[in-house]
C-alpha cells in the first residue's frame, strides 16, 4: 500500500501542522480530517521512492568486498573486479 502525506490546511494539532504519513489502499478516498484533532487536511504531492540502479549495486558490493563476475561461455566466468 503507499504512503501518502498529509498536512493541516489551517491550525491543527502539532502532528498534522507538521505533516504526518499514512498508509492507505488505492481504493480509500483521501482523508479530509486529521484523525487526532478533526482539523481539515489536504494531500501533499511528494516525488516518489525509486530503486537503485544496477551500477550503484555493483559498486556496493565492490566497495563491501564481492567480486563480481562476467559469464563468458557455459561454466567458464571471468572476474569484473
């Protein structure tokens, strides 16, 4: 399920003042009301979380001490690095 954040239109208690997330289906509709306090909220729009890509993974791995290795033909590897 994602994650949305919310923050108070006006007023509010201190945890929808500052903003708070909350975990809801796709098929819910948006909250209107902070459920601590009642104060009307609104959905703020966020970039979303993106996975890492292949090159940062292998320079990870060379940096924790893995060797990577290359298939060259069928049971013969050869050593990246």
């Amino acid at each position: 399920m994602p994650l949305y954040v919310y923050e108070a239109k006006e007023g509010g208690c201190a945890r929808c003042r500052n903003g708070f997330e909350i975990s809801q289906s796709l098929k819910e509709p948006k909250l209107e009301k902070c459920p601590d306090c009642g104060a009307p909220v609104m959905r703020v729009i966020q970039a979303p979380a993106l996975g890492h890509s292949r090159t940062d993974l292998n320079y990870r791995a060379k940096r924790a001490g893995f060797h990577a290795l290359k298939r060259v033909q069928k049971g013969e590897y050869e050593k990246l690095y």
